[in-house]
C-alpha cells in the first residue's frame, strides 16, 4: 500500500498498519529539511503529476492508496484521484478535523490565502502573527504598514512583507510557547490556516487567552467522489479490511 504523506496522521497510519504486518511505503514531497520519517518504506519527491502517480501505482502494483497528506496539499489530492481513477486503485482519504471557534474567540474566515492578507493589511495598525507557510508571503509583501512576524519551518524564498521578524520553528507548540510568543512580539492579529490538529491548535488558545482576532484560512474542498474518514483509526480499519 502506498500512504501520500507529510503529515503526522500518515506517520500514525504507516506505523500502525506496519505494525499489522503489511507491506507499507510512505511518500514525501522532500520539501522540508529534515522531515520526520515513517516507519517502513519511504520515498520522496514528487510522481511527475497524477499520470506519473497512476504510472507508479501501476508499476509498484500498489493495492491501496491513501491520501494522508495535509488539508492544503490541494494539488497532491487532486492528483491522487486522477491516478487512482486512472489506476483503478482504491484510494481514501483521511482529513483531521478543522477547527471551530469558542467562546471568547474572534474568529474571520476568508477562502484563501490572498484574502488573508488583504484582511491583514486592511486590520487595525499594530504586529501580524502569520503561519500560513513559507509559499504565500507574496500576498504580504504589499502592506507596509504593519509588522510581520512570519513563522515558518524553512526560510522563505521569494517576496516577503517589507516589515518582517522571520521565526524558524516547527512544532508542537505549547500555549506558555505561543503566548510569550505573542506577548514578546506584541501582536495584534494572528493569520492561520485551518489546518486543524493538536500539534499546532496552541496558537489559537493563547489568541483567545490575549483577545488577538485570527483571520482563518479554509480548507480547499476534496476531490469529488473520494471518500475521506477523519481520523487514523477509521483509515487503519478501512485499509485492513481491504488487505485481506
Ligand atoms: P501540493 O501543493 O498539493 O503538491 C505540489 C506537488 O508536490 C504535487 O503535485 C506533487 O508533485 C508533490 N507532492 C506533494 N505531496 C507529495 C507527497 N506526499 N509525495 C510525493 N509528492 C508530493 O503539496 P504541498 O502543499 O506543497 O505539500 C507538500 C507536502 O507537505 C505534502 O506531503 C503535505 O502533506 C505536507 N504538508 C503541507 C502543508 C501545507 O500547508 N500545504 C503543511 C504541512 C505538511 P508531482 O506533481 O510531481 O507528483
């Protein structure tokens, strides 16, 4: 079986379905230095689009495709339902459930990632928290009347806002973390994606705990017709009941 990876649920995945004993390997974009490795196989880079997926389901013989990778890898999914329909490979896919707004929290949803910028730029003066990734900073490069600081996993390349504090981490975060973060930097507006998920979610405790407004990223929607569970626990029992 081959599990489209790069997040922590496609860790959980492979080591779990290892673990029954089935052949597994994990796929990685090698975007990031240094990523996490799963347990079993690994290989990394991309196919060559979904007919170099579909090339490479057909080849590997895979059985079973998972689409395991993150809620904003929109390509990679795109591509995984074109190849397996190509492929004729049954594939999932699993996606954590996004995040929902509390009480206290002042929470605006935008569809993307130049929406969001543009919410930033047209907020109140003061520092902007983003963590929408190192790929979109270009949306902020125009505004330079506030302060950014932009945490990413790597450096940036390309544009970048004019008025930048770059903070290289990776997580998990803890709320003590986020909120001298926070507090340190002086913020006033977090910009996140709703990747959802433990690992990062601190971010939006301490938000609340300060009174700091999140402008909120939406998901792109899934490829029509494929089917998604949300959690590792439904993926390991779906792909255990096809493996015989
Ligand atoms: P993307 O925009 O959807 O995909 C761009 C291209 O990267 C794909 O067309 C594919 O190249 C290659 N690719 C992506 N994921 C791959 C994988 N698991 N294995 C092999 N090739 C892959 O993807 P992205 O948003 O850059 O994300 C890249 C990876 O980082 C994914 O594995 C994702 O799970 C992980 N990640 C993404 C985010 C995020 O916010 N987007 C956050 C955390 C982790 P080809 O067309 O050549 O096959």
């Amino acid at each position: 079986m081959l599990i489209l990876g790069g997040t922590g649920e496609a860790r959980a995945l492979a080591a779990g379905l290892v673990d029954a004993g089935l052949d597994v390997e994990s796929s990685l974009a090698g975007r990031v230095s240094n990523p996490a490795m799963p347990l079993g196989r690994v290989r990394v880079g991309g196919f060559g689009g979904p007919h170099g997926l579909a090339a490479y389901l057909r080849e590997q013989g895979v059985d079973v495709l998972v689409d395991a990778t993150h809620p904003f890898a929109a390509t990679i999914s795109a591509n995984a339902a074109l190849a397996a329909a190509r492929a004729n490979v049954p594939l999932l896919a699993v996606r954590r459930p996004g995040w929902t707004a509390a009480a206290g929290d002042d929470w605006t949803r935008v569809p993307d990632v130049p929406a969001a910028a543009a919410a930033a730029a047209a907020s109140p003066s003061g520092t902007v928290l983003v963590t929408t990734g190192r790929r979109d900073l270009a949306a902020y490069a125009h505004d330079a009347m506030h302060e950014y600081v932009v945490r990413t996993v790597d450096p940036p390349h390309g544009p970048t806002p004019p008025r930048m504090t770059l903070v290289l981490d990776r997580g998990p975060y803890t709320v003590d973390g986020e909120l001298e973060l926070m507090r340190a930097h002086g913020v006033r507006l977090l910009v996140t994606k709703d990747s959802g998920g433990a690992l990062t979610e601190a971010k939006l405790v301490a938000a609340r705990q300060l009174g700091v407004p999140v402008v909120v990223v939406d998901r792109p929607p899934l490829p029509a017709g494929v089917e998604c569970v949300d959690s590792v626990g439904a993926a390991t029992a779906w792909v255990l009941s096809r493996a015989g």
